[in-house]
C-alpha cells in the first residue's frame, strides 16, 4: 500500500512538471521594439514570438503609455529602439510572475491606437502601438502647397506629388543582397523632387521624406490635400524568379475606377468633395454623370503621362513589357489627380540591384520621370500654369501682366483691336520650346533625357560641336 501511494506520488508529480514545462514553452518571448516617426504619428512595433494577450492603459505625471504581456519574457539581449517623435523613452519589466510590462515615456500627449498583427509570411507576430497628438485630436498635417501662388508671369507652378513606395514597418521587397525597397524609392523620390524644384514653373511635394509608414489610401490623400497636377508613385518590382528584369509604368484599371466611383458616390462627406464640386445636392444620376466625366479626365491624363514616362524609361533601359500597365493598385485611385505607378526595375534581379543602389543611375531614373512628366505639361498645360504662359508666349499670345509691361519689346496692337500680340514670323526663337541654365555635374546626354529631345537636336539647336558644357550657360530646347 505505502510503494503504491509512492508511485503515485510520483507520478502525480511529473505530470505537474510536465504542464509547467508545457506553460513555459507557450510564453511569448518579446524579442525586438522598433520605433518610426512620421509627421503625423509615432509607431512602435513590438515582434513577439507567438500570440499573446496583452492590456494597455496611460498614466500621467509624467505622459506614459503601459502596455502589459501576459505570459510573455524578455528574450535574451532584448534591446528596445531608442525613442523618437511623440516617443521619449522605452522601459521594460516584470509584470506579475509570468509576464513582462513595457512603459512608452512619451514627448508630448498622445492618444495610442494598438492591435496585434498575424505573421504574413517574413514577419511573425507584432504588436503595433500609434502614437497620435492629442492636442486638437487630430493628426498634424502640413499646409498645402500654395499650387495657385502666381509667379512674376502670372501663372502657377504645376505640382507633382511624388510617393516614395513603403517606408517603416513595410519594407517592402528587398534584393539578394539585402537591400531594401522602401530605401531605394526614397532615394529615387528625393532625387525627383530635387530635380522638378529645379525646373521653372513646377515644384514638387514628398507623400513622406524619413523612414516611416504612411498607409496606401493617405498617400493620394495628400496628393489632392496639396491640389497636386499629377502624382507618382515610385516602387521596385520583386518576382521569385531572379532573372525578371526591367521598368514598368502602371495606371488604374477600369476595374479601379468603377469601384472607387461606388465607393465615393455613397459616401457623403466625399460627395461635397471632389474638386470643390459638390455632388451632395445632385441626384444621384447626375452625380455618377459628374464624377464619371472627372475620373475620365483623371484616367485619360494618367494615361499620357505613363506612356511619356515609359517613353523615356525606355530609352534609358529594358523595360518589362513593351506597353504601360494596369491594375488595381490603392495609391492610384484618386477621382481627380492623373496617377501613374512606377517600378524602376526588379530589386530581386542582382544586377538591377546592384543599379538600384548606384547614385548616378537613380538620378537617369529621376531625369527620365521627370522628361515624361514634363513633356505631358508641355503638350497638355494645366489652365493658369507656367506650362500654358509658355505655350501662348510660342502661339503668340501675351500674359495680361506682360501686356501691361510699357517697355515689352516687338508688343504691337492690331489696327481696330484691343488684342495684343507678339509679332512671330522669323522670330528667333521660333523652333525653341524652353532655354534650360546649366548647373554642375550636368551632362548633354541627361538634358535631352530630362526634355525628351535626342542628342543631336540640342547640338543643332546650340551650335554645339562636341558634348563639353560650361556651368551657366544657358542651352535652347528645341521643340523637336
């Protein structure tokens, strides 16, 4: 009787072993805390081993965020990011017997957003938590672009929203190397944004300059936010297959536009929104007739623009098919702002890579998007721009404020008109279509890529004999 109630013992005793061991193995192990700060929010992302529940709650004196893990440890050399944005500082300890607590000392007041994200495929578990001001409750947005501040001739400068792809937790694709995606458009993004603030009559506006994530739908958002003319969308192509190479131009489908016309008709607050035309006191018949004709306009701009700029791409490298491409990607769907999507070549494929991080082959990515973009508003000019100045000035027309001007040169009124004009036959500047200042570095090659023109044509145009270029002067662009 006394050895069976010892072997009872014992057993009893690794079965309790054996369940505490199965409890230790189920903790979720907190392995990294990431933090990225945009200029609308702060996001920190914890990557846990499994899934976990967790309770979050603030306390102040000082601002801080508390978020306790239930059955959770530190895992081992467990370094938490250092602070930035609305994020001051992070913290960690024991919370309970089995579980670890996190303190987010914050900067400033936030109001915290959390949820647990599934493991997608390259990442596990993660618990994100949004930091967003709390003064005003709402998040800070940037002033728009003054898109209708004139210039001295009297007319606005085009903008160009450009979108660097990704940013933050989304990586995106990355070569064999190791490079990331969300590195290479901003890179490619700024060099763009360099370039077209260089150019007379545009200027140009970043969907996000730093390392962080904005979601899909907010990046055309801020597009129509800064009345953007046209907005771009950089990316770099991935496929399992190493081999795929080469650029590629998309815009919405058809498919794209029927759904995005579904969603804004039943929305309201986006009916008394599109363009300053308000849709809510139509019928909702007109109102389908209205924004149908404004995202017919937006498709058929899209349109010419990504077939200029997978012009230029072309010339310039393979591209992956030989037509532009279309599809329902989010950041295109914009009712009223012309978009185009942009891969400047596969990140999986080694040599594009390898060109991917080269300096000098972003910026002929950047001067090819930009001769695209450039040559659809020279062909195109937006109403009240820079773009359609110039055209009247080459059809012969005058600005109001040029006309004003008592000492303009070769102005002359016609015999029993008002109409002023400029006298054009044999004018010298007839074939010219803009003059463009040279700066440093530049090359012959790079101008006629940037305005589209061959080689040849602006040696013609300049009397030019070989490609050597001085820093300051001035080059006509011929308008062929």
């Amino acid at each position: 009787m006394r050895a069976w109630n010892w072997h009872r013992g014992v057993t009893v005793f690794a079965v309790l072993a054996g369940l505490a061991c199965a409890c230790a193995v189920q903790a979720a192990e907190v392995k990294d805390l990431r933090v990225w700060a945009g200029p609308e929010y702060t996001r920190a992302v914890i990557d846990v081993s499994g899934e976990l529940d967790y309770k979050l709650f603030q306390l102040s004196g000082p601002d801080r965020i508390v978020l306790d893990l239930d059955d959770s440890v530190l895992a081992d050399g467990f370094r938490p990011g250092a602070g930035s944005g609305l994020l001051k500082d992070v913290r960690t300890g024991k919370h309970g017997k089995h579980g670890v607590r996190v303190v987010l000392d914050l900067a400033d007041k936030a109001h915290p957003k959390s949820f647990l994200l599934k493991p997608n495929g390259k990442d596990g578990y993660r618990l994100v938590v949004d930091l967003y001001p709390k003064a005003g409750g709402a998040p800070k947005t940037a002033a728009p672009v003054a898109a209708h501040q004139e210039l001295i001739s009297g007319s606005r400068k085009v903008v160009v929203a450009i979108d660097a792809g990704h940013g933050g937790v989304d990586p995106g694709a990355h070569g064999p190397s190791g490079t990331w995606e969300k590195n290479i458009t901003l890179k490619v993004a700024r060099e763009l944004a360099k370039l077209i603030d260089a150019q007379p009559g545009m200027t140009a506006v970043l969907t996000r300059d730093g390392d962080y994530f904005i979601p899909l739908k907010r990046r055309y958002q801020i597009a129509r936010h800064h009345n953007a003319d046209v907005f771009v969308s950089i990316h770099a192509d991935a496929f399992r297959d190493s081999d795929a190479r080469g650029s590629s131009v998309w815009v919405l489908s058809a498919r794209g536009k029927s759904s995005e016309a579904a969603r804004w008709l039943a929305d309201s607050q986006n009916r008394a929104d599109l363009i300053g035309v308000s849709l809510d006191d139509k019928d909702d018949t007109l109102a389908a007739v209205l924004l149908d004709l404004q995202q017919g306009y937006a498709m058929q701009a899209s349109t010419t623009v990504a077939k200029n700029v997978f012009k230029a791409l072309a010339q310039l490298g393979p591209t992956h098919r030989n037509h532009i491409e279309h599809a329902n990607f989010v950041v295109l769907r914009s009712p009223d702002v012309p978009s185009i999507l942009v891969e400047t070549g596969f990140i999986t494929n080694p040599t594009e890579e390898r060109k991917l991080k080269s300096p000098a082959h972003r910026e002929k990515l950047a001067e090819a998007i930009l001769g695209g973009i450039k040559n659809y508003f020279e062909t195109t000019p937006p109403h009240g721009t820079w773009f359609a100045a110039q055209a009247a000035r080459r059809r012969g027309d005058v600005l109001a404020s040029a006309a004003a001007a008592p000492s303009a040169p070769a102005v002359a009124k016609a015999a029993g008109s008002g109409a002023v004009q400029v006298a054009t036959a044999g004018s010298a500047d007839a074939n010219v279509r803009d003059l463009h200042r040279v700066t440093r570095g530049e090359t012959l090659s790079g101008i006629a890529r940037q305005y589209g023109v061959s080689v040849n044509s602006l040696r013609t145009a300049n009397s030019l004999d070989g490609n050597t270029l001085r820093a300051g002067a001035v080059l006509a662009i011929p308008t062929g």
